[in-house]
C-alpha cells in the first residue's frame, strides 16, 4: 500500500452529503481517512499494484535464474532466454545500474544510449500516460552480452515510480523542523486531511486540519526526506478524475456496509435485488483502461 490516499476527506464528506457538508461534520476525520485508505489500496491493486503518484526508490531486480523462482523467461530459437522483468509504472528515471552476479562491479546504463523508456510515446495520444517498461539496446557499449550479468539483484533501478507526477500550488509553509507533526501554513482553507503535499522535495501526507493556520501532517512520505522548511511553497498532488470518484464510489459503499453487512444480493419474492458488491465491481471497471496499462510492464533484454 503506498503512503498515497486519492480522495480528500473533505471530499468524501461532501460526497455522502450530497452537497457541502455541515461544518460541525469534523469528528470522524481519522475514520473516513481509514475508509478512503481502504478504497485507494482497492485502486492499486487493481491496477496491479501501482500508484498515481509518485514514490521515489531504488528497487533492485533479477536476472536470469536464482534462489527466488524458477526461471520464467522464454527460451528464444538459439537457447537463451529472453528477459522479463515486471516493473512499475515510473514516471522518470534517475539512474539504471548493471551489476556483476556477485555485485563487485557495476556499468550505468544511459538512457536512450544503453535503453529506451517505454511506450515511446503515449497512447492514446494527450493521455499523459507515465512508461511501463524500460528496453536494452543493442547498440549501447554496455549491452554487448547482456546475458552473461545474469544473476540475483544484478539490475538496480532508481526512478519516480508512478502514474504521474501533477501538483498544484496552494498555500505556503512557516518553518518547521524535520521531525514536527504540526505544520503552520499561510491558509488551510484549499488543504484537507487526506491530501497529499509537497514541501519543497518532501512529501508529507495531511492527516488533520487543526484551524485556519495549522494542520497535522505524517511526514516524509512516498520515499522522501523529513527536511527543516522556511517559506516553502505547499503543492498538492493531483489524481485522475477517474481514479477520484472510483475512492469516493468505493468509499461511499464501504460507508454503507457498515450497516447492511456484506450481503450480495437480497431475495424478496422471487426478486433479487442487487447491493454493493456487484457495484464495486462495475466501480471498478470504470478504471480498467489503467488496469490494463499495467498488463505490459517489463525490462525487457
């Protein structure tokens, strides 16, 4: 589950209200951002597992075969294997590094000399789509015999793993230190618990909006650094349309189940009535074009 949650509670408030929300509607913050984390990891693992924004990393790979599974890879006509390896979604990449099998040495792949970022371009065109895949070349000088690095943890990728990387500017911050929860901001009229910030290169996620200055926040998320902050600028990290009102639609039957349990369907004199469970599904469904982007991750040898 990623440190990300893609709807506000302010959000989900007005959501079940059907219009604003009452202003003595603030108790139940920490309960309604437990039932949007719920709906956000539904998201993301229907999506296999990715995010919509992005978590910074270095995540290591294999090679060939080893201890972990079997090998899986193709066998090509002349007896070696074509390589495989799911990625995440990534919205740039910072570094590749090829390591040795014993990792005592490495080469740095350089992109678009060494490998290609994939797709190519987005599809459908204006989709903003981030890559999935990153593929070797065969005519970069690091990549004559690719095959003979074969071996456990022998690829490290540092990237911004992730669907997108949107924000939008809103308030600014006073100076806090790198470890305090409480952050004093210009306004938090636009800011709501649930809301994921930037804070100059830290990411912090809002967990409660204390009063018109103050808000509570978890800090250096999404693989960042806790840093001491001055007059920073707070953005905020912005999700599909799409992806929002599937949190709100899931969150909101989560809301319901509460009271009516878990039951599929209801029987009433030959009739059946269908209730939330085979609304999740079609909720769900509604984001399948990003499910079935993630179909075709891979590095690919």
């Amino acid at each position: 589950m990623s440190d990300y949650v893609y709807a506000s509670v302010s959000q989900l408030r007005d959501f079940l209200s059907g219009t604003n929300y009452s202003s003595s509607w603030t108790s139940d913050t920490a309960g309604l951002l437990r039932i949007l984390r719920t709906a956000t990891t539904t998201i993301e693992t229907y999506c296999g597992h990715n995010t919509f924004a992005p978590i910074t990393a270095t995540l290591d790979f294999d090679e060939g075969s080893g201890q972990l599974s079997d090998d899986t890879r193709p066998v090509l006509w002349n007896g070696q294997r074509a390589s495989k390896i799911l990625l995440p979604w990534f919205v740039s990449m910072t570094s590749a590094t090829l390591y040795t099998p014993d990792r005592s040495s490495s080469t740095a792949l350089v992109e678009n000399t060494d490998y290609l970022s994939t797709p190519y371009a987005g599809f459908p065109p204006g989709m903003n789509a981030p890559y999935n895949g990153i593929k070797y070349k065969t005519t970069g000088s690091a990549n004559e015999n690719p095959f003979s690095e074969s071996g456990q943890m022998v690829l490290a990728l540092a990237a911004e793993w992730g669907y997108q990387d949107e924000k939008s500017t809103d308030s600014t911050a006073t100076t806090v230190s790198t470890t305090a929860s409480t952050l004093t901001v210009a306004s938090s009229t636009n800011l709501s618990a649930g809301q994921a910030i930037l804070v100059d290169t830290e990411r912090m996620l809002i967990e409660s909006v204390t009063d018109a200055t103050t808000i509570e926040v978890k800090r250096a998320i999404a693989g960042t650094t806790g840093a001491t902050h001055s007059g920073a600028t707070i953005s905020i990290y912005q999700f599909p349309d799409s992806i929002v009102q599937a949190c709100l639609e899931l969150s909101e039957l989560s809301w319901i189940e509460r009271g009516q349990g878990l039951t599929e369907t209801i029987d009433v004199a030959g009739t059946s009535i269908s209730i939330p469970r085979s609304q999740k599904d079609q909720i769900l469904q509604s984001i399948d074009m990003y499910a079935t982007f993630s179909a075709n991750q891979a590095v690919i040898f």
